[in-house]
C-alpha cells in the first residue's frame, strides 16, 4: 500500500473512530442508542499518530487540524438541528456550522499534531508522551476561551465501570489519559510483534498501567447505595420532563398549556411521595417575578403536592425606574409553606452565540444570538456556583443542593464547587429540544454522569424532551426517560454529607490535580527534548513526506 493510501486509511480511521466513541441513537430501531466507545475510543488516537507517523511540526499540525474538523464536525452534526429547525438560519449555514464548530477543537488537535511532530524529531514520540500530551490538551479545552469540551475523549468510557472509577480522583482527563495511553501502547505492541520484536518496556509498562487503572478504578469506585458518607435518610425527589417542543416553547399562546403539563406530571410525583420535584432549565415560559398570577399558580401546586419545587425559568433585575434591566436563566426554589423564596440560582457559565454573543461591540451586527426566547439581547451571567438549602416537609429537615443549568454541566471544576459548597446531590436542569432526535441528548447524559463518577452523589437531571434520569454516585444511569415523551421519574436518593465532615472525594477536595500533573509531565519532556537537542544527541530527524 501506498503511502498516501495509508495516510488515507488512518485518517478515515481516526474519523470514523470518533464518530463512534460518543453514543447515537440508531434510526428505526426503537430508541436503541449505539455506544461503543468503551472498546472503540481506543483506536481514534491510534489512528491519529499512525497519520503522523514520521511528519514533522507543521505538517502534523496541518493534518491533525483537517482530519479533526471531518471527526468533529460529524459528532457534532445536531448543530444542523440548532440552527435551522430553531434558529431558522439557511439549510446551507446547517450544513457549514457543525464544521464551523469544530474548527475549536481542531485547533487543539493542531496543537497536539505540532507537539507530536516535534517529539517524534526527538526521539521522544511514545504511548506515554502521547497521553501526557492529548490530556494536557484535553484540560485546556475547559477553558480556553471560555471553553468547548464536548466529545472530550475520557467521555467515552461513561460505559466502562473500571475507568469511571478513576474519575473521583482525576476527573474526565484521567480517563482520556487512559484511553490515549493504551491505544498508543497497543499500536507500538502489535508494530513490534510484526517485526518479530518484543514490546519495549516503555510499551509493556504502558499495557500495565491500563490494566492496573482499571483494577484500581473497580477497587475504589464509588459505592451507589447508602455509605458511611451519607446522610441517613434518603430524599425522594422526582424529575420532570414537560416535552414542550422547542418551536412552540416561546410562543404566549402555548404558555398555558405547558404549565398545565407540568403541573399534572407534578401532582402525578407528589402523589408517588416525592419531596423535592425538578422541572427542567426554564421550563416556565414568562417572567414569573413581574407575573403574579404564574406565581401564584405555581405556589398553590407546591402547597398541594406540599413538595419543594425546583424549577426552571427567566430571571430579571428590573431597575428603579420599572423596566427589566438585565435577564438570567434561573433556578427558582418554590417553597410548600412560603413560596417563592429569595435567592434563586442564576447561571454562570453561558452558552457563546447560544446566549450571548461574545466581541457583541464587533461581531452584534452580524450575529445574534440562538436562545432569543429568553432575552431580547444577551443573557447576564450569575456570579458563580453555589449550593442551596431546601427544606423538606413534614418534619423541616434541611438538605442543601447543588442546582446546576444546562452548559454548566459540561465543566467539571465548575460542578465540583456546587459539592464542594455543600451541596448532597446535584439537580442538573436542561433543555436538549434544541437537539432533536440525535446523539446530543444521549452525548449530554454522559457528560452529566461523569460530574456524579467526579463528586460522588447522586444525580437527578430534568430535561424537556430528555433525556431525564436518576444517576448513582458513582456514575451509572439507574432510570432513564425516553426522549421526546411526556415523562417523570422518582427515586429516593440519598444526599452525601457536606464535605466538611466527610472530606468529599479527591477530586472534589484537590480539582484538577492529574490534568495539572499531566502538563508538569509534558513540560518536562519538553525541557528534556530541548537538553537532547542542546547536547546533539538524537539529530532531529529530516522529514521524509
């Protein structure tokens, strides 16, 4: 085979190989969701530095840039959803904008091209360089420019109980560590043994170490039921899921109607016990502070279902003079006794060009952004993230929650501090009918049982059109709703102790130690390339290509 054929083949292969490392549902097949990553993420970085086999800095960053926006523009097709079902743009800017994304991560896969390039002219190219590499780049996706970590590597091991376990101690980047290391390791072991050589130590440590964190991550992993660090009684809390289409969701004449949904699916929770009842990220289509008669409406149901409401919809700060001033995608705490209490959740990490559009001074001529529902202009930010107390009848037994909206729960440092503020269990509130009937909802899900493998509790999500579940502390899917059915699901779930009496995980307690390490890593194999170079010993290699 030809050298381009091959580079060909392992560029398909990367491609392909991503696709399907994040979950998809499987048309007319009943709602089953393809999920292969657990066995299929290996071969996406294999494939990767087989394509960069022998290229030196700028060549690999170039490739690495163009197979990465195929790869991820096809994982991130449900844009095309976003933007033409309900932002209304074009079929042609559908088509370009998933592709358009992807540029940001294909960015970061430039990067890693660059890198490994440069360490493969210094001798320095291995499953181990690789892995510090790929997961210090991984780490960086949280938050360069604001960050866009979706479809990161160490997600595709959500089915992998072994991996998952490692998540409380190193968080998502531990397990793209995993998946880079023992992909690679198995490329360099399969090479050698086609050469009649054995594996080197570096590959046969490599192998070792794979096996060893999964022994370790089923060794350690999280318990699901009642331990030491819970609290000894459960709470019954129920998630609803309103499926209000996304088309629909905004128009007044529908606004009726949905809170009816949502009061019926209510009472039908209520009366199965739960306590605590979560609607999903602005599931109430008005400005419930400036409209008494929603108030009131949603007052009485708490007061009849004598649950605490946790629910969804548009905060305001309106200004001396009476008009609106600044609109926030909020959390509101309805309480059976007092109601609407002070103190409602507003978002902080928002969504660029979904809810606001960032450079707006350059960029607000040209684009807008796609949740106009919520604001006329930009959503404001909230000031951060932060546990709330409930208080739970009969009895006034307190419990304090962590309420996290939507993109929010994408980044887990920022998750880890609603646990680390005390809160037992995290109320994860969304809205994927943006998505419609592709691999997002299922990709998300995911994403949100990776933030409960990470802090060890429980996790309730509420999602309009789904997918809405009951997730374990240790990071397994216990109760599941279909997507885009009226549904509700309750489940009595115990609350984790505040970690200042139990200490929390590793991970809630330290944040991103590992991904730390993994750049002190890669920047001392840098130091040591450089050294190399200095002393003449290996010459950098000519690029054959």
């Amino acid at each position: 085979m030809s050298g381009n054929a091959r580079c060909l083949l392992w560029g398909v292969g990367y491609v392909v190989a991503t696709f399907l490392s994040f979950p998809h549902p499987l048309p007319f097949a009943g709602g089953a969701v393809l999920d292969l990553g657990a066995f299929v993420s290996f071969f996406a970085p294999l494939c990767l530095v087989l394509g960069l086999a022998g290229l030196r800095a700028r060549p690999a960053a170039l490739r690495a840039f163009g197979w990465t926006v195929l790869a991820h523009g096809c994982v991130l097709h449900f844009i095309y959803v976003v933007t033409v079902v309900y932002g209304h743009a074009p079929a042609w800017v559908g088509v370009i904008a998933p592709f358009a994304l992807a540029l940001y991560a294909a960015v970061i896969a430039a990067l890693f091209g660059a890198g490994w390039g440069w360490l493969q002219g210094r001798g320095l190219a291995n499953a181990w360089t690789a892995a510090l590499l790929w997961t210090a780049l991984d780490h960086l996706r949280g938050f360069l420019l604001t960050g866009w970590p979706w479809a990161t590597m160490g997600y595709a091991q959500h089915l992998n109980p072994g991996l998952m376990g490692l998540a409380q101690w190193t968080g998502v980047y531990g397990l793209s560590f995993a998946v880079v290391l023992g992909g690679v390791a198995l490329g360099e072991a399969v090479s050698a043994w086609r050469s009649g050589r054995k594996p080197g130590v570096g590959t046969a440590a490599a192998l070792a170490t794979l096996v060893a964190l999964h022994v370790f991550g089923l060794a350690t992993r999280i318990s699901p039921g009642i331990d030491d660090d819970m609290l000894p009684d459960t709470v019954r809390i129920a998630a609803i899921q309103g499926n209000i289409d996304q088309g629909v969701k905004w128009n007044s004449t529908w606004t009726r109607r949905t809170l009816e949904i949502y009061e019926t699916l209510s009472r039908r929770a209520g009366a199965e016990g739960a306590q605590v009842i979560v609607w999903p990220e602005t599931a109430v289509p008005a400005l419930v502070e400036l409209d008494a008669g929603m108030r009131g409406r949603i007052e009485d149901l708490a007061r009849e279902t004598g649950a605490v409401l946790v629910v969804g919809g548009v905060g305001v700060d309106v200004a001396a003079d009476g008009h609106v001033e600044r609109f926030f995608d909020s959390a509101f705490i309805v309480d059976p006794e007092q109601g609407f209490l002070p103190g409602r959740y507003d978002k902080s990490h928002l969504v660029p060009f979904g809810e606001y559009v960032p450079l707006r001074g350059l960029l607000g001529r040209f684009l807008g952004a796609v949740a106009s529902g919520i604001a006329s202009g930009d959503v404001t930010p909230g000031a951060g993230p932060r546990a709330i107390d409930l208080t739970l009848e009969p009895g006034g037994r307190r419990v304090r929650v962590g309420v996290v909206i939507c993109y929010e729960l994408l980044f887990p440092d920022l998750v880890r501090r609603f646990v680390s503020d005390g809160g037992g269990v995290l109320l994860g509130i969304t809205n994927d009918a943006w998505y419609g009937r592709t691999g997002a909802p299922y990709q998300f899900l995911a994403m949100t049982a990776m933030r409960s493998a990470e802090t060890g509790v429980f996790g309730v999500r509420a999602a309009n059109t789904g997918v809405s579940a009951v997730i374990d502390s240790g990071g397994w899917v216990r109760q599941a709703t279909p997507i885009f059915e009226e549904a509700y699901r309750v489940a009595d779930v115990p609350i984790r102790r505040p970690p200042g009496a139990s200490g929390g995980t590793f991970y809630v307690r330290y944040g991103d130690v590992f991904a730390t390490a993994c750049w002190v890593g890669l920047l001392a194999t840098a130091a040591f390339g450089l050294w190399k170079r200095r002393t003449g010993e290996p010459k950098e290699r000519e690029e054959t290509r």
